[in-house]
C-alpha cells in the first residue's frame, strides 16, 4: 500500500477533526453539570441547633464542600469540639452561631465541651 501523502493527510485530518467535535459534544455537558454540581455544594449550607442539650439533627450527612452552621437556641452556653480536633468553636452564647466548611470527607464525631455528654456527628461524602 503506498498512498500519495497528500491523500492520507486529509484522512487524518478528518479523523482528528471528527474526534475533537466528539469529544467536545461529549465533554460538553458533562462538564457543565460538574461545575453546576460544584457551585451547588459549596454554597449549600446545613444547619445544626443546639437545644434542650442536644444537637438537632444528631447525625448529619452532607457533600464535600458543604458549610454547616451550629446554632446555639439554649440560654447556656455550648461549644462545638470535633474529637479530632479538626474544629474547635469558642463558647457560644445564646443564639451565637458557629460554621465549618468541610473540605476533605470523612466522619466527624463532635461534643460540646462544657457538657460532654452532648454528641454529634458529621458524615462528609
Ligand atoms: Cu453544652
């Protein structure tokens, strides 16, 4: 076989031509919905109240990049300590708030340090 090099050069062309429109009719939505997706989780942002010494809702479940926001609705003071110190509040007072935005997944077992007996935890995915 020995085609003339003009002739297998407009093949390639096309070829790579054809390729490229493929992979941007593909690529295209897909990354679109990737950067909606992203936008979406991180300004999300869940919340927690602290009432009645206890955490509300106990377990919470939420994507990476997502805020959540303690609120302390109790007339004491109550603190927010992760127990692998990833974050820490200072004492809130009544309807103070706390927020931490949760960048890696993980399980984050929390407590109030004033009141020990007082848990959370926080499962990033
Ligand atoms: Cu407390």
């Amino acid at each position: 076989m020995n085609f003339p090099s003009s002739y297998v050069r407009v093949i390639v062309s096309r070829f790579v031509a054809h390729r490229a429109l493929m992979a941007a009719v593909l690529s295209g939505p897909l990354i679109g919905a990737t950067l909606a997706f992203g936008a979406i989780a991180a300004q999300e942002t869940n919340s927690v109240i602290i009432d009645n010494f206890t955490f509300t809702p106990k377990e919470l479940t939420v994507p990476v990049g997502t805020t959540v926001k303690w609120v302390n609705h109790d007339d004491i003071p109550h603190t927010v300590v992760d127990t692998n110190k990833s974050f820490r509040s200072k004492p809130l007072d009544t309807n103070d708030t706390f927020s931490f935005t949760f960048a890696t997944a993980g399980t984050f077992n929390y407590f109030c340090s004033l009141h020990p007996q007082m848990v959370g935890k926080i499962t990033v995915q």
